[in-house]
C-alpha cells in the first residue's frame, strides 16, 4: 500500500494550542455588520444587538479567540468613537473597505459581548497607523483598569462596573502596508515604544503581539526580532492562499483542475514559511518564548459578480475545505513556535465560516472541517510519519495525503486525513504504535467530501457539503487501522481503546 502513516500514540510533540483555531473579524464589508452585528431594533432575532444564529453555529466551533477591528481597519480606528449612546457615537468613512458609512454602533463594549456570547477570548489589535501612544494606553486603561481613573471612569459611565479581561493585544497592522507602509527598522522602533504604555493593570497580563511579515518577508522578521524581540510575546505572520494573481486572482466557485491544484500547492507553501519564519525567530529566541501568531490567513479569490469589490464576499467550495484542513495540519506541526492563527474571516469576507443574506444564513465547507478538527484543540500532538503518493499535475506534484493525530486528555485519540486529490480515492494505511496492551480499540468516523471540485452551500442548498457518518473505515487488526478515503475529501476519526 502506497499510502502509509505510522502514529506513535505514547509519545507527545507538543500541545496544539486551541489558539490555532482562531477567528478574525473586521470591519469589512458584511462581517461585523449583516453577519454578526444586526443592532437591537432588527427583526432578526438578536441578543443586545448580535445576531442569534451566527452565535450559535459558531459556538458549536468552540472558537477559542476572536481578533478585531481590524485588519487594514484597525490603523483606521479610533476607539472613542465606538464608546457612549450609540445615537451620538460618530459616523466616518471606512476608506479602506468600500468606502461605506461606518456608523461606530459596533465598538468595544459591543466586541466584548459577542465574545462572552461565543465564550471565547478577545484579541484587540491597536491603531499604530493613524493613531497616537495616547491613544492606545487609554484603551488599554478604559478596558483593564479597576480602580478610578479618567478612562475606567467613562467606561462606569458608558454601563461596564468591572474592568474586562483582556488578553492578546496586536501593536499595529500590516505595519509594512496598509498601516503605514513603514520600514521594519521604523516599525520597530515605534513598536518598543507604544507597547511600553500598553500597560498591564490590576493582575491583568497582557500578551503583546508585534506586526509581523508579510508572507515570505524574512528581512522584517530578522529586523523586528533583532530589535524588538524581547519586547514582544508573539509576532504576527500573514499569508493568504491567492491563485492567479492579486489582480486576477479567479473565480471561488468556477474552476477546473488546474485552479485546484494551484490552490493545494499554494496552501502548503504556509510549510516553509513557518520553517523559515521560525528559524530566524529561534536564533533571537532559542527557548521559543516568543509565539508565531498567523492571525491572518485563508483563500482570497476574485469577489462574488454584482457585489461590492472592497467587500471581499467570497463563495467557499470543497476546496476551501481542503485548505482549511491542510493549513490545520502544518499549524499542528509548527505547534512549538505557533501559538495562534486565525482565519480571515467569520462571516461574509474570504475564506467565511457563515455566509448570511437578511436573516438567512448557510455553513461553508470550512465552516465544517472547523467543526471536524475541532477536538484537536489543546491537545498533545502525536508523532506521525507519512509515506504518501504523489498529485501530480502538469510539472508540479504534491502530497497526495495529509494527516494530523493527537491525543486529548483521557486517551481519546483524533486522526484528521486529507486527499487532495479530486480526481482519484486513497487507500491509506494508519499503523498505530503504543496502543494500551490488550485493550480493543474502536474507530469511528466522519467524512466531508463532494462530488464536484466547486461543490458548495447555498441558501436554497445548504447542505450540499456537509460532513456524514464516515463508513470507509476499517476495524482496528494488531494496531493496524486501513481506510479508503474518497477523492477530495477531509476526514476526522475517533479512536478510544
Ligand atoms: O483580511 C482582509 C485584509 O487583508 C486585512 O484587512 C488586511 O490586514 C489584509 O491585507
């Protein structure tokens, strides 16, 4: 058998932290507002303002933590005028993304509900673009402080008694681009100093987030590392799955094989960028204190026809589910230097987990393999070898295989297995090394898989893609498991002995 994958279940390589699962979500185009954000007076049903059903779909993801405002927004933001009655809170143009009239009714206190809805940790990235040190250390004092003063007084005023607790904090955005095109030598610098005022207040820890490359920039990780690193908790990394080009990147939803193929090659380049990205950070930091946080990435194609072109509204197919599902697997292999990522973004932009139109709302594919992969949150990664069969397509070829194990907790173990190929099925044979002596072991599955390469939700199908009782596995002989994995398809397998 070609494919063969050896799991060594007694052994660890790390914890996968469930901050790899991460979300993103900016003002930008729909997804704040129609996607999470309806306000009070809207028909669609709504607590404070924040729709329903997105948060139940995505509660069921257990999104571990949500990053916002931005994006290119972020260095755009002020926060203040996010803050107090909403019918006096400032409109302004949201220049970057269409253009559009951002009436600030979604601000901090509104962010800090949605994520004690979804039950998940906040992530708040800091204007640095546009925005003064001032600025930001009163945000941080109006958020986190629990005695009196100035900002936590207004936050009293604004209905919040107790400070909140706040825990990832970003320095910045695209600081190379949209956030100020700066040099990484002047990044740096301004870095060391607006973190010194993001101050830690009353027992709360914050963790600082550094803007980082873009996608293979290894000169501005050398620089920022060099100068800044023991400044700094984690440094961000960006890279998005672009076919074509920016300018004529294709369509999400009509392709052929050749737009499949570039996409998977395109995906795994994330592989060397983390291997590269984290051997100059180990140079600066051996002990790997500092985190590799992707807080951007995901497929970005040409928008949907007849939508707003800086609103980046995107259809989602099967194969955004194997992008989903092969990143996961490279973020699980890099799980001692990468300590969160986060998809761009939840509802309604790019790679979405929701796409919503009025009150109707669909699951993407990816939307699934979150939901499939999730048990691998904050579990022990297990050593896998691979021996895959190639993909070939014209003078490229890749993996045809790609697989996850870990372990959680009580012993229970997870496989997730991807083929990527949509044209041909895969025998693939999992050898399972240091099961418990004796014990009998059961497999049980699920499978998300199409019979199209463009297969995907709609409102009037939206579950044209979606995840069924797996019933190509085999039983578990010696500590051998052999399962037949259908073309284009994502599987996650449940194993307890
Ligand atoms: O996610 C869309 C945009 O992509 C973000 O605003 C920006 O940071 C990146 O260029």
């Amino acid at each position: 058998m070609a494919n063969r994958i050896v799991i060594q279940a007694d052994q660890r390589e790390g914890i996968i932290s469930r901050h790899i699962y991460g979300h993103f979500a900016e003002h930008l185009g729909r997804c704040i507002y129609e996607g999470l954000w309806v306000g009070e007076e809207s028909p669609i049903p709504n607590t404070k303002g924040i729709r329903n059903d997105a948060v139940e779909a995505l509660r069921a993801l257990r999104i571990p933590v949500l990053r916002w405002p931005g994006g290119c927004f972020a260095d755009e933001y002020h926060w203040k005028d996010g803050v107090g009655p909403k019918e006096s809170r400032k409109r302004m143009v949201n220049t970057h993304w269409g253009g559009v009239v951002e009436n600030n009714h979604f601000g901090t206190h509104e962010f800090m509900l949605l994520c004690e809805l979804l039950d998940c940790e906040p992530y708040i990235c800091g204007n640095v673009g546009s925005g003064t040190v001032q600025e930001m250390s009163e945000w941080i004092e109006y958020m986190t402080f629990g005695g009196q003063s100035p900002m936590a007084d207004w936050r009293r005023r604004n209905g919040r008694e107790e400070p909140w607790k706040l825990k990832y904090f970003g320095v910045g955005n695209e600081n190379w681009g949209c956030g100020g095109h700066m040099r990484p030598e002047y990044y740096a610098d301004l870095y060391r100093r607006y973190q010194t005022y993001v101050r830690n207040y009353d027992g709360n820890r914050i963790y600082r987030i550094a803007c980082g490359p873009n996608s293979a920039d290894y000169r501005w990780t050398e620089v920022l590392m060099r100068e800044a690193g023991g400044l700094m908790d984690g440094l961000s990394l960006h890279y998005y799955t672009v076919p074509g080009t920016w300018s004529a990147k294709g369509s999400a939803t009509v392709f052929e094989e050749d737009g499949w193929f570039e996409v998977m090659r395109k995906t795994l380049f994330m592989d060397e960028l983390l291997t590269r990205h984290s051997a100059i950070m180990d140079q600066y930091d051996p002990s790997r204190r500092v985190g590799l946080i992707v807080d951007e990435w995901g497929t970005w194609y040409d928008v949907e026809p007849g939508t707003n072109p800086g609103f980046l509204y995107q259809q989602n197919t099967m194969r955004d589910a194997l992008v989903a599902g092969l990143n996961f697997h490279i973020f699980h292999r890099h799980c001692g230097r990468v300590r969160m990522a986060n998809i761009a973004q939840t509802v309604n932009v790019l790679q979405a987990m929701l796409l919503t139109e009025g009150a109707q709302l669909v699951k993407t594919p990816t939307y699934h393999v979150f939901e499939m992969f999730k048990h691998h949150q904050d579990a022990e990664l297990l050593p896998l070898r691979l021996d895959s069969e190639e993909y070939r397509y014209g003078d490229a070829a890749i993996p045809q295989i790609s697989a996850s194990a870990s372990k959680r907790t009580d012993g229970t173990i997870d496989i997730s297995l991807c083929n990527t190929r949509p044209d041909s099925a895969a025998e693939v044979e999992l050898a399972l090394r240091g099961l418990p002596e004796g014990a009998r072991t059961e497999a049980v599955g699920r499978l998300l898989t199409a019979d199209a390469m463009q297969a995907h939700n709609t409102f009037e199908r939206p579950d044209a893609v979606a995840p069924k009782p797996f019933d190509g596995i085999g039983t578990v002989r010696n500590g051998v498991l052999r399962v037949e994995l259908p073309p284009m398809s994502v599987a996650s397998l449940v194993l307890t002995s």
